[in-house]
C-alpha cells in the first residue's frame, strides 16, 4: 500500500511538473505572437506614417518644378578622411550635372555648424560647393559607436544604425538614399518604410571571407582578441556568429537598387555576399591627384638635410600605426652605429573622437617604449596645405593596414613623388601599387621585417631609379583622379535621379 501510494504521489508530482512546463511553454508562445503582432502593426503604422509624409513634402512642390532630395547617409560627415572626401565629391558631381537636385546629408557631427562642415570639407580636400547643403543633426549617433558593444560589436553597431536610422527618416524622408559610409542595415528601412531608391557606397565590407578565416584559424587581431583567438571553443562560436551576421549582412545589402564599390578586393567580397552581379559597379574613389602633382619630383629626390618618412590615415585601430612605429624601431635599429643622414617618421592623421585620441596617445607611449621619441612626430586634424608642405618634405609614403579596402593615402603618396611602401593585401596590392607600363611602382609588405627590408632597399636604390619608381607611380594614378571618380559615380547613379531639368 506505501508502496502504491509512493507511485501515485511521484506520478502527481510529474504530472504538475509537466503542467508547468506546458503552461510556460504556452505563455511563451503566445507572448511571442502578440509580441510579433504588436511590432508588426507598429511597422504598418510607421510605414503608413512616413508615406504620408512623403505624400505631403510631394504636394509641395507641385506648384513649382519637381526636385529631386538625395539624402546622404554619413554620420561623420566631419571626419576628414578618405570615406569623408568620396561624399563631398559625390554631392559635387550632382550640383554640378543636375539643376534639380537637392542634396541633404545626415550627420551625428551636433556639436560643428553646417557652415564649420562645409569649411572643413574646403580645407581638408579642396572641394567647392557651388549649392547649399542641407544637414539633418541626428542625436543618436552614440549608437553606432564601437565602444558601445565590448562584445558582438559588428551586431550591435549594426543594430544601432537602425536606430539612427528611424531618427533619420523622423525627420527627413528623400526621394534618393544614399549610404556612403557602410550602414547596410539601414537600407530597408529607408526602402520599405521611406520608399526610397537606394544607392550604396561600399567602402569596406562590414564581414567578409578573410574575417572568417581569421577567426576560423584562430589568427589575433584588433577584431578578434586574444582571449578567443586563444579557445577553441570560443573561436568556433564566434565563427558560427560571424557566419549567421554575414547571412544578415547579404540580406541586407540586396536591398539596394545599384550598388558602388571603392575596390577590386571590395568588389569580390560584395559580390560574394550581396549577389548582385549586374547593378554592381566599381567605382575608384576620388583623390587630388592633380594637386599633389605638382610636387616637384626633383626637390623630393634631392633632399639631404633629413630623410622623412610619412604616413597618412585616420587613428583608427585597423590602420595599423603600432607596426609602422615596430618596424621603424627595427630599421633605425639596423643601422645603429652606422653614419646616416637624420630620418624621421611623421605620422597625419586625423582624430574623429576621444577613443581616437586615446589610440594616439597609447602610441606616443610606444615611441616612449621603443626609444624613438625623437625620431617620430604626430601631426593631427592638420589642413590641406599643411598637408602638401608635409608631403612635399618627404620621401617615402607609409602604409600599414592589413586588407586596406582602397587606400587613398597610398594614391596620394604615389601622386606626391613618394616611393610608397604599402601592406601586401586588398586594394594596395590589387589596384594601386601595382606594375605600371610593366615598371614597378612602389613596395609591398606585410610584417615588422619586411617593412624594415622595404625601407634598406629604397635607400639602397640610386637617384636614378628612386626617380624613375617616382614618376611611374605618379603617372599611374591618373585612373584616380576626381574627374574619373565624378564620370563613373554619375553614370552608376544616373536611372535613379529624375532625368527632368537637367542642365546642358
């Protein structure tokens, strides 16, 4: 009888257990779907909003001629780097083929005035706008910041331009979008909710093959620390997250009506992950190749009072400016002791924000740490005519970033006079430091030594063949030059702007 009795209570005891259970998975299944029927009746009330805005900003140009709105979506539009100069250009080359087409630019940079902005992109790059500009000030631009996500940092900053991409459409709905800094998360909103033709910019693939097969082969990098390139176990899930965000990443990015990448290397991690063969089209970023041409190559090679070493980029971690600093620590290390004009390492680059500044001053004490202190300085946010004194002085132009998307640095350098050392990967090695007329135009390399080999063997190189290197590389970077980048931006772009009012 205890027995039975023992049975029947443990039975009882299951049988609530599995009550429970049910009861939860129940409750979880409903909250889920009213949860998906709350969001998704919040979406058709959004997107029913925003078209009624769209359908009112339409009514009030009916009375005049139909303009055509480009927004731009470019929250550091106040940076002043290479992504900075190919917006500027871009909404140039629209002023100046179109009458009637607006351009508006959606920018987190609250604390400049638009006039600061405009100033600054005059000063930074020499580019002249002969229109207004209209910025919308967004407040959320903390969102997509990288210091925001420690961890699942590429998800998180995606997801966080969706967000200031809600705020954006808040307050500006364009008949043209435009993301010209790499948001491709944000494409759908202003797509499906804005109902906006879509164009992309692509200056480096947010994931690509080489990412995975760093984490995959447990590789360290500024994207892939320590702790996890170290664990297996960490290293496999990480793989499985990065290769679930690229799945998102592609869906994402065909969205888009025409696509423009900066690259070949770019060109084949697009097409690789958003699958649009036939509205991808490469488009070379723009450079002042006609300004720095006029640098004269004989003044380069003939200087003997100190032999000058410059690097050009934004502080930012992928640039790589701690192997610049190692490598030239292990040059000037090779000829300790050996009799040698001064040489000196110079460093511009400019400083988005205080991580930024931070990263600058971890390197001035790795210059402390190495013992070259006197030999490197910092030059930062410097203007465009410093920038041409700077170039001018110098001899070798310096590039460190592993898979650089482009490089616009390493054009300018090459269009300065300079014999130009760049990392053996991605647009340096496929597009711009490449044989010319079947002569050499610069050096690759990709670690400590091979940089410090690079820098023995230019100055081992006769004046002669420094100057010869020097004008091949000068002469091909003409497939560069603003008016290339404004004929092949306008033709990509040109089915998505209204073909009325154009100017003869």
């Amino acid at each position: 009888m205890e027995e039975k009795e023992n049975r029947d209570h443990s039975h009882d005891i299951l049988l609530a257990y599995f009550n429970f259970l049910s009861g939860m998975i129940t409750f979880i299944i409903v909250f889920c779907s009213l949860m998906i029927l709350v969001v998704g009746v919040l979406l058709l009330l959004l997107k029913f909003w925003i078209q009624q805005k769209v359908k009112k900003a339409v009514s009030q140009k009916e009375n005049g001629d139909k303009q055509c709105c480009v927004g731009f979506f470019h929250p550091y539009c106040n940076a002043g780097g290479g992504g900075e100069r190919v917006l500027w250009s871009a909404i140039k080359s629209l002023q100046t083929k179109y009458s009637h087409v607006e351009c508006t630019v959606y920018t987190g940079d609250s604390d400049v005035t638009s006039e600061e902005i405009l100033a600054q992109a005059e000063a930074r790059f020499n580019i002249h706008l002969t229109k207004p500009v209209q910025f919308v000030f967004l407040s959320r631009r903390r969102w997509v910041e990288a210091s925001m996500y420690p961890y699942f940092t590429l998800l998180g900053q995606s997801l966080g331009s969706m967000y200031l991409a809600l705020e954006a459409l808040f307050k500006f709905v364009p008949d043209v979008y435009i993301d010209s800094m790499g948001y491709a998360f944000t494409v759908p909103l202003f797509k499906y909710f804005g109902g906006c033709r879509i164009a992309c910019y692509v200056h480096y693939p947010t994931i690509s093959t080489d990412m995975l097969e760093r984490v995959s082969h447990q590789v360290e990098a500024h994207n892939n620390r320590s702790f996890i390139s170290r664990s297996p176990l960490l290293s496999a899930f990480k793989l499985r997250y990065y290769q679930m965000f690229a799945s998102l990443y592609g869906l994402v990015g065909r969205c888009s009506d025409i696509v423009l990448v900066n690259s070949s290397w770019t060109q084949g991690h697009i097409l690789s992950l958003w699958n649009l063969p036939s509205t991808t089209f490469l488009v070379y970023p723009p450079c002042d190749v006609k300004e720095f041409k006029k640098i004269s190559l004989e003044k380069n090679n003939t200087r003997s009072d100190c032999l000058k070493i410059i690097s050009i980029g934004q502080f930012r971690p992928e640039k790589d400016h701690p192997l610049q600093i190692k490598a030239f620590s292990e040059f000037l290390k090779r000829r300790s002791g050996q009799k040698m004009q001064p040489i000196k390492l110079v460093i511009v680059g400019s400083c988005r924000n205080k991580e930024d500044e931070e990263r600058v001053n971890q390197l001035q004490d790795l210059c402390h740490s190495l013992d070259v202190v006197e030999n490197v300085e910092f030059k930062i946010n410097i203007s465009y005519s410093d920038l041409l004194l700077e170039m001018k002085e110098a001899t070798i132009g310096l590039h460190t970033m592993w898979n650089e998307h482009f490089g616009i640095g390493v054009v300018e350098c090459m269009a300065a006079g300079l014999i130009t050392i760049a990392h053996n990967s991605g647009g340096p090695k496929l597009d711009i430091v490449v044989e010319y007329n079947g002569k050499p135009t610069g050096f690759l390399a990709h670690d400590e030594k091979s940089y410090a080999d690079a820098f023995d063997t230019v100055l081992k190189l006769t004046k002669e063949e420094q100057l010869e290197i020097r004008n091949n590389a000068r002469v091909s970077v003409s497939r560069f030059s603003e008016e290339e980048f404004q004929s092949s931006f306008l033709s990509a772009t040109e089915h998505l702007i209204s073909p009325k009012s154009k100017k003869d």
